[in-house]
C-alpha cells in the first residue's frame, strides 16, 4: 500500500476510514528511528502529532484535546513506573456546524515512564533520584497512543516505516506538497 498524501481522504461507501486514511501517514521528517535493548522502531515526533490533530479539527481546546483521567503506579520493586489514562476527544470532522451541534470523538489509553533515575555505583545498579519529567512523559505518550487508535501515525505502528522503500516514497509525497517540513540539516541531525 503506498503512503498516503497529507490530508487526502479516500472516499468510500463507508467512510468510518476517512479520518484514519487522513492521518495515517506522517511525514518522515519529523519521525525518528530509535534501537534500546530489546526494542526498536520508529518515534514520532510529539508536537508534529498535536499540528496534525490540529491541521484536522481544529486548534487545541476547541477542536480537539485530552482530559488526564487517572495518575498512578503499579506496585513493583524496581523501577518504579508512572503510568497516565488520558481521554483524547475531537470534533468528528464530518459535522456540518464545527462549532455547534457536533458529535465528539472521545479515545481513551494508558501511556507510561520510569519515574526512578538509576546509575551503577560499585558494580551495583542503584536508584538515585526521581524522574521530575516523567509524568509528563507519561501523558505524552498516552495522548500519542490514544490519537493513534483514530489512525495518527498508523502507517508508523503497523511497522511500515520500517521499509525503506516506503519511506522514501512517503518523503516523495511530502516533498510535493505546501506542508512546511524543517530543513534537512534539522532533520538529519535529529536522526543521527
């Protein structure tokens, strides 16, 4: 299947895919490839998610936006994990009065980060102080995944951006469009 351009909707008999098909495919500048032990795969850049939701319902707080739920912390010994429920809701884009009698959108997931900073001292891997980023963290994550289940960065989690060629011609695609994409010494420097 080949990438989608920004904001193009295929039309179908159905059309619950639309807003997935419109957002599914992000732009490969602003992704970046990452390898942690016993993980790899490719991140999108957070602030570029929040600009699509924008670009598609409108500005953050009026045509899309998230309630934090729940703030807790499994029971376990080491690390310790912060885990954040967000509800993300958006103006269901095919409204007739964006700003009156709407139907809204509402998603909801669970995002997560170690709260515990941990070095080795004398051989020994050691806590030695709190994470103060990793609520948020956390909260950016849970709104990343929840936006993913309308289709934001789909072609990302269902693995292909891992295919070169599918990149490549996913660059093509933006290349050819209006959208402002950061330099090339912007974005190499990001994924060195």
């Amino acid at each position: 299947k080949a990438p989608m351009e920004p904001g193009k909707v295929i039309r179908s008999d159905e059309r619950n895919a639309d807003t997935w098909n419109a957002l599914r495919t992000p732009d490969p500048a602003y992704t970046t490839k990452f390898d942690r032990p016993g993980f790899k795969g490719t991140a999108m850049t957070p602030t570029y998610l929040y600009r699509r939701a924008t670009e598609v319902f409108g500005p953050a707080g009026k045509g899309w936006g998230y309630d934090i739920d729940k703030i807790f912390m499994v029971p376990a010994e080491n690390p310790k994990v912060v885990y954040v429920q967000v509800t993300v809701w958006y103006l269901w884009p095919e409204s007739d009065d964006r700003f009156g009698n709407c139907h809204i959108g509402k998603v909801t997931h669970v995002g997560g980060n170690v709260l515990e900073r941990f070095r080795k001292i004398n051989g020994e891997t050691r806590a030695v102080g709190y994470d103060d980023e990793a609520v948020k963290a956390a909260v950016t994550d849970a709104v990343g995944k929840a936006l993913s289940l309308i289709g934001m960065g789909a072609d990302v989690y269902m693995g292909l951006f891992d295919d070169n060629k599918y990149v490549r011609e996913a660059n093509d695609i933006f290349d050819q469009t209006d959208v402002e994409r950061p330099s090339e010494q912007g974005a190499a420097a990001r994924n060195a």
